[in-house]
C-alpha cells in the first residue's frame, strides 16, 4: 500500500495507504474517482476504460436486489471516496456480479488478443519514429494533425487540429510504451517536447487533446487499433484511459482546417480513423 501511495504521487495524484485499505476491506464500489487513480498506481492505466466500465455495472448489479442507504457528509459512516456500505446482495446479484468479473479478466486480455489476431490486409503496427498523422474523412484535403488554437476563440492555448501538411508543426513522433500502445510526441522548434493528452484526463465526450509534459500517463497514451473499414491501412485512436476514440470535434462533417481533435465515443466514422505516413529523410534525433 505505501508502494501505491509513492506510485500515485509520481503521477500527481493522492492516495492514502488508509484509503486504499478502507476500499479494499469494504463491501462497497469505490467511487470512479478513486478507482481510476488506484488502477493507475497499479500500472493498469491502458485497461482504465474497462475497469470504469466494469465498475459501472458492477454498481448496476448492486441495485438489482436492493437499495444502498447513503451515509450523510460527515458522519461517521461516510469514507471519503467509498460508496455507502450495501446489504449482501441478492444470489441474482452475486451471479450477475461473478459473470462481470470474468468480463473484466478477459476484457483485459482482449487488447492484447486483438492486436495478436487482427485479420489480414490490416495494416502493421507502426514502429518508433517520425510520422505525418491524417484525419481520415480529409486525407484527400491534403490535412494533417498538428498545432493550432480554438476556433471559438476560447482560449489561445496549442491543440491538436487538423491543418494544411505543408509547413507542418510540430514534428510527430509515435513512441511505443506496449502493445499497441503509443505516446504521440510533439517537438515543436520553440517549446520542446510535449506529449498529446486528453484535457485533464476527462473521460466526456468533447474533451481536447493539447500538448503537455510528457508524463507516459494513462490520458497520454493511445492504442492504436488497426481497421480495414471504411478506411483501408487506417487506425482508430484509442486514449487508455477512457476508451473512447479520437476524432474531430464536430464530427466527419468538419472538414475545415483548424478544427479541434477531441475524444468521444467510438463512431466507426472516417473522422476517427487516422492514416500514419512516415516522414522520410528527417535529420531530427529521436527523443532522449
């Protein structure tokens, strides 16, 4: 439990080794919160989605056979980040609880399998190095994914956006850090280094993606998943830790330079899928 604890802490995120016992020893759900952090310290960042997904159903078997009374603020029921102690649940319930548990372990194993197995004519699983990334629905617009702003003018921070190839910044490298599993580097002539991220590690539909330290976290780290359809030696873009798939913000209508990449729920749109072109002759190192 202390080892979680520093682990934690390295990924800027707090969690006390009495917390982690209280969660562990109770009959209750942790709250999605906790869970996404403790399945971080674990080093389970690229399975996150599945693991918040069991945890939602888990919490839906829980109510079949009865209701769970919420503790008020401040008593002395109440944990902070643990859900309100339930009544044993129902056999139903237990039965419906063990099948999910099975998902979890093979939804796990799945990633992995799906990359093992993928049929044949998809296309390979990118090496490290340096790469031009395409929207797939704008590959004939001559656009790829690099710097840019908001177009409402929100903010004036860097995001991800698609734009004109020519003149391109900044350089993309893909790193791989597991199976299938890649960071998306920046090197941007003024600033450095940076990693594309998911805002805040949001799991919500609409949530940008902007460059930051690289840290290797879990909203930093995108499974790509090959396809065939509708897109040939295409890839959907996979954060690992919600699952959902990148893609234009308004969708495969938006097909203007400048508009935003975000995360949401997998389509099976051409405007989540992602052609990798690798840029040959470059004098750029690698990242150290």
């Amino acid at each position: 439990m202390r080892q979680l604890e520093e682990q934690a802490a390295k990924q800027s995120a707090v969690l006390p080794r009495s917390t982690v016992a209280d969660m562990l020893h109770r009959d209750a759900l942790p709250r999605p919160e906790l869970l996404a952090v403790f399945v971080r310290a674990c080093g389970g960042g690229q399975y996150l989605a599945e693991w918040l997904s069991a945890r939602e159903r888990l919490a839906v078997g829980l109510h079949l056979g009865q209701e769970q009374t919420v503790p008020a603020v401040g008593s002395a029921e109440a944990s902070p980040g643990i859900e309100s102690p339930a009544p044993p649940p129902s056999k139903r319930a237990k039965r419906w609880l063990l099948a999910t548990a099975t998902v979890v372990v093979s939804t796990a194993a799945t990633i992995t399998a799906v990359l093992l197995t993928r049929p044949s004519g998809s296309p390979s699983l990118p090496v490290d190095g340096w790469y031009l990334l395409r929207p797939g629905h704008t590959a004939d617009r001559d656009l790829c994914v690099g710097e840019g702003r908001e177009r409402n003018k929100r903010t004036d921070r860097p995001l991800a956006v698609q734009r004109p190839c020519e003149g391109l910044v900044p350089d993309t490298y893909l790193e791989a850090v597991g199976p299938g599993v890649y960071l998306i580097k920046w090197r941007h002539p003024e600033q450095g280094w940076g990693c594309l991220s998911v805002d805040e590690a949001y799991l919500d539909d609409g949530a940008l993606l902007a460059p930051t330290d690289c840290t290797s976290a879990a909203h930093q780290r995108f499974l790509f998943e090959p396809v065939r359809v509708p897109m040939p030696n295409g890839f959907v873009l996979r954060p690992a830790h919600s699952g959902k798939c990148v893609g234009l913000l308004g969708g495969p209508a938006d097909i203007d330079a400048g508009a935003e990449l975000s995360q949401a729920a997998c389509s099976g749109k051409a405007d989540q899928e992602f052609l990798l072109e690798p840029v040959e002759g470059t004098s750029l190192e690698p990242p150290g």
